[in-house]
C-alpha cells in the first residue's frame, strides 16, 4: 500500500501538482535546501512513518530521501483536499 501511495507522491511532484506550507518553506530556508533538494528527496526517498491526524483524520506520511548533494532530507507530507500534494515541514537528518 505504501508503494503505491509513494507512487502517487512522486507523480505529485513530476507534474508539479504541490503545495508548500510557509512552514515548510521556513524550514527549507534555515537549512539551505532548495525547492530541487525536496523535490529529489520525495523522488528517491522511501515512506518512512505514516501518522494519522487525531483531530482531522487525514493521513501524513514522513519521506526519507536524498538531496541534490547527497544529504538526507526529510519532507512531511500529505494530500489536500484538492489532491495536491502538500509538504508540510523539511529538516535535514
């Protein structure tokens, strides 16, 4: 199941079908990732946790990937209501 849904996720990202949050986009800053680094980490990454929102109900997953560079990155995400992808959050491990 997972393997399907990380194939959802990566067509998210090759169609440009995304949302960052501001958070994400904050945290990307801080740790001086690109847009390109989040994008390659979803693309070579693997689901490593999926957490289910108590409140919400929604699923979101935690993505283990590579950057342009070679370091580890971390991208939380899930889908929107209108089927984007949303990146919640970005860290480096």
């Amino acid at each position: 199941m997972l393997d399907r849904i990380l194939m959802q996720m990566r067509e998210k990202i090759r169609t440009r079908q995304y949302v960052m949050t501001l958070h994400a986009e904050a945290e990307m800053d801080n740790d001086g990732l690109t847009i390109f680094d989040v994008e390659r980490g979803i693309l070579t990454g693997r689901i490593i946790e999926r957490q289910k929102d108590q409140l919400t109900g929604e699923w979101k997953y935690l993505v283990e990937g590579w950057t342009i560079v070679g370091d580890l990155v971390v991208a939380v995400v899930k889908f929107g209501p209108t089927e984007k992808l949303v990146i919640i959050t970005v860290y480096l491990v």
